[in-house]
C-alpha cells in the first residue's frame, strides 16, 4: 500500500519533490499520539493528510463557518486529485492507495464515481462508546490547543476539525443540527446519527460501501477478519483470532438525558444486518 505519511509534513502536495530535497527519511524513535490512545508513531506512520488538496483547492465550497457541508466537487477536480494519489504512489513504491480520512464521507459519490475499482470501508462501533471516545478527545485536543495555539493552527491548516477548538461538525446529507453544546451527549450522537444515516441512505440505494461491524472484528469467533482480507486481496497475517481486541471503557459519567440514544443504537442494528449479511463485493 502508498499512503502519506507524517514524513511528507510539511509539503503533502508534493511528496516526491519534498522527498527529493529531504533525502532519506531518518529512523526517529516511535512516541505516543497527541490522542493517548496508545497508537505509537513517527515520520514514517501513515497519516491522512490528503484532505489538504481538498482544502486547498476546494476548502471555500465545504468548509463552514460550523460545518463541514457535503461536498461535491468540480469535475476538473478528478483527473487532478488521481494525479496526487499516482504521485503517492511514486513516492511510497507501492501500487495501491490507503487512506482513512473521516471528511470523505461528505464526498463519497463523487469518489466512488472517478475511482470505480476502489474499495471503501466503512467502520463502525456501538454508538455510546463510538461518541464517548469523540468526548474524550475533543476535551484533551481543545486543552492541548489552548496550551499550544500552534496545534490548534496545524489541525485547522489540515482540515481536521472532529473535535478541538474549531470542531466543525459533519453535515452528511446535508443535516442541519438541533443540538449546539458538546458539553452533551447529544450534541455527538446526534453527528452519529448524521453521519451513518447518510451512510445508510447510500447503501439503501445500493452504493458499494462496505460496512465493517467493530465489535465483529474484535469476536474471536467471528469470519470477518478472513472474509475482509479475501475480499481485499490480502494473506491475513493472524490465521487464528482476529488482531483485534474491543477498547471499550468503563465511562466516567454515564449518559445523562442522551434522548437521541434509542435511535442511535436502532440505526446501529440496521448497519449490523448489512454487515451480518456478509455480501463483501471482492475487488475487480
């Protein structure tokens, strides 16, 4: 796989040139993540910096005030951003594109038009752990940036904005929100809802996204792992139990008045049929 990585910071449109004048990559020591989540890292991690040619070359036309709004590009914009990604290729060595950026599922249509034999993942967990750990890291990212206004500079220069000062939140499908305070639980499940009911409108209408259920990841009786590197093309490295374990914590402060909880944990059990279904779509 060729993806960015920390190392092509700070020239990621250019990573072949800024390669070039770099030289070779130093060996730096691996350090835990500004999240403190355990993922240890360094100038060779993977990281999705590609959202900076959507921002740069298109940040007016998705980036709010707010919100990130659904985007749909120029045509033009297509031939060009499968030129960046050959470019990544280039530079890593390696024939096939990864990325995990979470503002591409305001794009998702026109992705999956200009790249017909792409493959696109789409996790998802439990909908109270999934936005107790946005919780955490928005409160640890925003003490971080009020120590540091450079971070808060860097996030904003990246286009992440999932949590921090300048959260913005995702308007899948063109959502309008009802709940303003991230002090409460629904201000998060209420983005959940946003983005995974736009999710399943797609999938509805029979867009091939894959769903991948976290939990079944993490079950060591559960095929998932196998089927999903089948599809993939891939030799799972763990012939036997997943290599995955659940994450999931004890929470600190139990959910008080989380009205929107019932429908979160209902549109979680439609992503789960489609997930059981087991229908992956193997790549061309």
């Amino acid at each position: 796989f060729a993806a960015l990585c920390y190392g092509d910071m700070p020239f990621v449109l250019a990573p072949n040139s800024w390669a070039a004048l770099r030289g070779p990559p130093r060996r730096l020591p691996l350090s835990e993540r500004p999240h403190g989540d355990g993922i240890r890292v360094n100038a060779q991690s993977p990281e999705a910096f590609d959202e900076v040619f959507w921002r740069t070359l298109d940040g007016e036309r998705y980036i709010g005030e707010h919100c990130l709004l659904p985007h749909q590009p120029p045509p033009e914009l297509g031939p060009r951003f499968a030129d960046y990604l050959r470019a990544v290729q280039r530079a890593r060595g390696g024939h096939r594109y990864l990325s995990k950026n979470n503002n591409n599922v305001l794009r998702l249509p026109a992705l999956m038009e200009w790249f017909p034999q792409a493959v696109f993942l789409v996790p998802f967990r439990l909908p109270l752990e999934h936005v107790a750990s946005l919780r955490r890291q928005h409160a640890r990212m925003s003490q971080y940036q009020r120590e540091d206004p450079f971070f808060r500079q860097y996030m904003r220069w990246l286009g992440h904005h999932e949590f921090g000062l300048d959260k913005r939140r995702l308007a899948a499908g063109g959502h309008q929100y009802l709940h303003h305070d991230p002090q409460t639980w629904d201000y998060w499940l209420e983005e959940w809802l946003a983005v995974y009911g736009e999710v399943e409108r797609l999938l509805s209408s029979g867009t091939p996204l894959l769903p991948v259920a976290y939990e079944r990841l993490c079950a060591s009786d559960s095929p998932r792992w196998q089927q999903l590197c089948q599809c993939l093309r891939l030799q799972p490295e763990h012939a036997g139990s997943p290599p995955f374990r659940s994450a999931n914590r004890q929470l600190s402060d139990p959910p008080q008045n989380a009205t929107l909880l019932p429908a979160a944990n209902a549109l979680y059990q439609r992503l789960l049929d489609w997930d059981l279904r087991g229908q992956f779509t193997c790549c061309p």
